[in-house]
C-alpha cells in the first residue's frame, strides 16, 4: 500500500472517486509512513483513530455517488489551525492541553470538501522562525540530505513541519500559515510548491495568530495542481473575519493550465543583493527563459523601497506579536505557573511558557510600542510599509502581471548552525525575499525551479496582483512543466 503515498493530490482524489482504493486504505498507507517516519518530527500529534473514522464517512459518501472535491484525501494541519476536540498548541509550551471547542474556518472548509484530518504539524513556536528549531517539541528534519551525507537539514520555517510531511510523503498536502515568508521558504527549501494567498482571500478565523495584519492562510503541497486544489477548498468569505474578502474563488485548476502568452513579467532588480549565490542568480536566469519560451514578455522593473523591508518587518511584526500574546497569561487556558499573587502568576507563567525567540520578539515589539518610541520605530515602519505597496502598484499599473524573484537566498543549511543559532539577525535574513509580499498584502507562489551543486531544491518566487493567484498559478505551471516534478528524497529515516 505504501505506493498510495506517492500519488498526488489530484491522482489520490480521482483514484478514490474511480473506486481504484479507498479512503481508508490510503489513508492507512499515510498513517503507517508517519509512524516511520518520527525521526524527522513533523508531527506534533498524530491522529490515527480520528482519521480513519472520517475515512470511513467519506467512504460512504463516496459509494453512494456523492463527495466533496476532496473527499477521502489524507492532509496535515499546521498546529496553529485551531481544530474542534483535537489539541492545538502553536508549537509553544504555553498552550499546554489546550483543546479548543471549535473549529478553525479553514479547516472547517476542508472537512466540508471531505478531506481527512491525519494530524497536527510541528512549526515555530507562534509561527516565529525560519528553521523549525523554536517548536517546544524539538526541531523538524527535513527529508533531504547533502549526498554522501548525514548531516541533518532544516525544513524551513514556520510551517517546517508542513513542507517535510509533503516532502517526505506522509500526507497528501498540509495547510501552512505565511507572516514573513513561512509558507514559501520551507517549500523552496524542501523542493514543494506553497503559495500565500492575497491577504483576505482566506478566513484568518480560528488561526492562532502572530502578527494579524500580515498572517495568511495557504497550502503546500507537491504540485501546482495540488496547491489549486487545496486553495479552492480554503478560500472563500468568512462573516467571524472583518478581514476576509467577499470575492467569489476562482477556478484555480483551470487556470494553471492557461498559459502565460501575452503575459508581461518583471525582474527586479533590487532582488539582486550581496552575497546572493552565482547558483540562484543562474536559476533565476534560466527560470525567466522558460516563462520567456512560453510567450511571456520579460522586463526589468524596480521596486525601490524593498531595501527597507526586512527592518520594517521587523518592527511590524513583533509590535503584533506583543499585542496578541499578551492574552496568554495562564488564567483561563494553557499553562498556569503558581506564584505569590497574580502579577507573580502572569510572569512566571509567561516565562515558562514562551520560548527564547518569542520572548526575544516581545520584547522587541512591547519597546516600539512603547511612550516615546512609537513614533520613532512603529510609525516609521508602517510608513515604509505603505512605500513598499506602492513600488508594487507603480510595478502593476504600468502592465506587469507578475514579478519573478528568488524564494531565498540559500539552500536549506544544518540543523543548529552555529552562526545562525547565536545571531538572530543572521535567521532573519532568510526572509529578504518574502517579506515585502506580506507587507504589501499581495499573493506570492515559490515552485521548485531546480537544485544546487549538492543536489538540495532551490525555488523561485512568483509575485501577483492582489487577489490574482489565478495568474501565478498559471506561470507557475509553466515552470513546473520546464523543470519536471521533482524526484523526492529516498527514504533514509
């Protein structure tokens, strides 16, 4: 059965709906690979039981004629999607036995469309990091290795856990949050394709929240058809999130396969940073050759303020972060750690509760919020923000559909690399190239564009006009069908 696990999204959900196999086989095939598959830590929680029983209603369904567009096909949750009756934790001691009474919008689309729930992901602790390395439960492994080598790689960050589990074949897709970049640099650096929708285009509702302004919701998976799949069934108007658009959802499906002739694509070039690898500057190249065979029109363009993104980010995002963690204080839910009185209960809870780098980013986001530096950093930064949104509306208004980047500026590196461990600035910096997506509020697509010397995925990036995936989906196809799938890891754990 374990060849079950290597079909697709799209070839599981015509298979079941064919009576080729069944929900609960296949979904008994991904169960016995995650049992094997411990080693690399996806999973914060495996749910076996639960899975197999909806397997079983979708078996049903599926009998009787009927069926969601994802009935009987096994995904993973990232631990930061609130499910009903089943523990979420954010990855972070702090959230101890919380088990929430309610469902995640999201997720709830899923169930709706008739997919099977096979566990919780591990991330970053609050889905803050770029390595998986802050989880309170151990870091993710990623399934790739250097070849001739045992050293241990790190998956990305934050949905780690995500992008491994599809990598390695333990689901058939996984849902995955994005803030900074955390949807698309872990599936640049683990060969999968992961797309951060427009912010809006799905309900934050029921997500644990990091940074509100720039969280959003979207899928990894192992093709570009997968992720149109998965997008569908996520998106859509939610009434519980005033941020949520009331846009019908596009077929993205049908729009992969269109083509981007008469499409105009630009190349930025203040992407071009120092110490950018000759590797990935060669790859962006030849990526923007394989849109330019297809009939794409590709120009440079500039987006001027995108200098300024990191540091900005790096003010907005913590300022967000103090603001939505301040709830957890061990009084109704989570962690309790007894003190003298109650302010002694709050800091001790807290202190035991969060993690070095969410404590480190509180504290950072509680200073430029605070008398008297509010203007001099917030302020600032949410100005730059509004800078960065309008290089991208210059970029767009003058005819360009879509922007071509790199995903990140380096290949996936080893689990507790010294230099990163040590200097925060240093993590950070893998996010120079998908922060201004978040800031700017706009979709961003990273799909495999090919590998390195070492033979580890590299990928590239594809920005759109807001609420337009439709379009990078479509070039993203056309990558995707210049480079070939890719040929995942052999089973070493």
């Amino acid at each position: 059965m374990s060849e079950l696990t290597q079909l697709t999204l799209a070839e599981a959900r015509d298979g079941l709906k064919a009576r080729k196999f069944s929900s609960a086989e296949i979904t008994r095939a991904y169960i016995a690979a995650i049992e094997a598959a411990r080693p690399l830590n996806a999973f914060i929680l495996e749910t076996p039981e639960k899975a197999l029983e909806m397997a079983a209603a979708s078996d049903a369904r599926l009998a009787k004629g009927d069926g969601g567009p994802l009935e009987g096909v096994p995904l993973g949750i990232k631990d930061l999607y609130c499910t009903r009756d089943v523990q979420t934790t954010a990855a972070s001691r702090i959230l101890t036995g919380f088990v929430p009474p309610y469902e995640s919008t999201v997720t709830s689309h899923l169930w709706r469309d008739g997919a099977v729930m096979l566990g919780k992901l591990n991330l970053d602790e609050f889905a803050m990091g770029s390595a998986n390395e802050t989880s309170a439960f151990g870091p993710v492994i990623s399934p790739w290795r250097v070849a001739g080598s045992d050293v241990k790689l790190v998956p990305g960050g934050s949905s780690g856990g995500s992008a491994a589990a599809v990598a390695a074949h333990l689901c058939a897709a996984a849902t995955a949050t994005d803030t900074g970049g955390s949807i698309r640099q872990p599936a640049a650096f683990t060969g999968t394709v992961g797309i951060k929708p427009t912010y809006g285009r799905c309900s934050r509702w029921g997500i644990v929240a990091f940074a509100s302004s720039l969280d959003q919701a979207g899928p990894i998976a192992r093709t570009i058809e997968d992720a149109a799949l998965m997008l569908q069934s996520m998106a859509g108007h939610d009434p519980m999130d005033t941020t949520c658009a009331d846009l019908p959802v596009p077929d993205y499906r049908a729009a992969a396969g269109r083509g981007v002739k008469g499409l105009k694509i630009g190349i930025p070039e203040e992407y071009r940073v120092d110490g950018m690898s000759g590797e990935i500057l060669a790859l962006w190249n030849r990526t923007a050759d394989y849109l330019k065979d297809a009939g794409a029109e590709v120009v440079p363009v500039s987006l001027p303020h995108t200098r300024y993104a990191l540091p900005a980010y790096y003010i907005v995002a913590p300022a967000e972060c103090s603001s939505n963690l301040a709830r957890y204080d061990g009084v109704r839910y989570g962690l309790r750690v007894p003190g003298k009185d109650i302010i002694d209960m709050y800091e001790k809870t807290r202190a035991a509760g969060f993690g070095r780098e969410v404590r480190r980013r509180i504290l950072i986001g509680t200073y430029v919020l605070s008398a008297g530096y509010y203007d001099a950093y917030y302020e600032r930064a949410r100005k730059v923000r509004t800078l960065i949104k309008r290089d991208f509306e210059d970029v767009y208004a003058s005819g360009v559909h879509a922007v071509l980047t790199p995903a990140t500026p380096t290949a996936a590196f080893p689990v507790g690399e010294s230099a990163r461990q040590t200097d925060p600035v240093e993590m950070y910096l893998n996010d120079v190239f998908t922060v201004t997506v978040n800031m700017a509020g706009l979709p961003g697509l990273s799909v495999p564009g090919g590998f390195d010397s070492r033979g580890l995925p590299l990928g590239m990036q594809l920005i759109g006009r807001p609420f337009d995936e439709e379009t990078l989906f479509a070039a993203g196809q056309v990558i995707e069908n210049a480079v070939g799938r890719v040929r995942y890891p052999e089973k070493w754990w």
